[in-house]
C-alpha cells in the first residue's frame, strides 16, 4: 500500500451524553471519502485518540474501520503512555484491517491551564485522600489540595 493524497483526519464525536455518537461518525468517513479523501486517519490527533476510555478507542477503531470498508485505506491513530499498551492497541488496529497506524508521542498533546484545573477539579468531587498535582516541565508549578 502505498499512501498518497489527501489524508482525512475525523474528529471523534460525542453525543449529549458523552458516549461516542456511531452514526456522525460513520458519516463523516462518508463524507470525506465522498469529497475525495485519499486515505482516512481516525483517531490522530484531531480524533481524541489520547483521550478516550480503551472501549471508546476500540469502537471507533472497530467502527471506522468497517465503516470506510476498503473504500480508502486507513491510517489508525494510537497515542499512549506505555509501549506495552501501544502495542496492544495496534494488535487490535491490525486484527480489524487498518491498513497503516500513526503512533503519536504522548507529549504531542499539550494541555492549556484550564484542561489542568479541569482534570484537578473533577479529582477533588471524588473526595479522595490528599491530592498532589505536578504539571509539566513547560510550567513547573506544584499543587497541594487537600479536601
């Protein structure tokens, strides 16, 4: 297989309440193979593929994978911490037929303050044990909360 073209990027959308919404994603893989997209890249870096729940990025995988049917090749995005979970997850890329993976560096994703207050704030409703918080070298600040 050789990739050439234009590579579409799909987001990965969401329904109201925040599961993956199957039918805007199969037709947006419709669309860009429709409007000429050479090759489709679900779950890059505009598809949340660092973000999603191991079930979620299966069943976009899956989906997009068997949606696209052999219409255009496609080019799964895998973003993970450790190299044995990268690993696993192309193994799975690769038992549904994607024809190519894109794996993309953790430290890719940049995350603004707000993200971080977010992720701290959510923490603090579970009311868990004393949290402590480090962001990265970019701004090295460190956090203590306590509930």
């Amino acid at each position: 297989m050789k990739l050439h073209g234009i590579i579409g990027y799909p987001v990965t959308p969401f329904s109201d309440d925040n599961t993956i919404n199957l039918p805007v994603l199969k037709q947006m893989l419709d669309l860009l193979i429709e409007n000429g997209c050479d090759a489709i890249a679900p779950l890059g870096s505009t598809g949340e593929s660092a973000y999603l729940e191991w079930d979620e990025w299966c069943l976009v995988a899956k989906t997009s994978i068997e949606s696209i049917n052999k219409r255009a090749p496609v080019i799964i995005g895998i973003s993970e911490l450790t190299t044995d979970q990268a690993i696993k997850k192309a193994k799975i890329a690769q038992s549904y037929g994607a024809d190519a993976l894109m794996v993309i560096p953790v430290s890719y994703w940049k995350l603004t303050d707000q993200e971080i207050l977010n992720i701290i704030k959510r923490l603090l409703r579970q009311r868990l044990c004393q949290l402590w918080c480090i962001t990265t070298l970019q701004r090295v600040v460190l956090i203590y909360l306590q509930n």
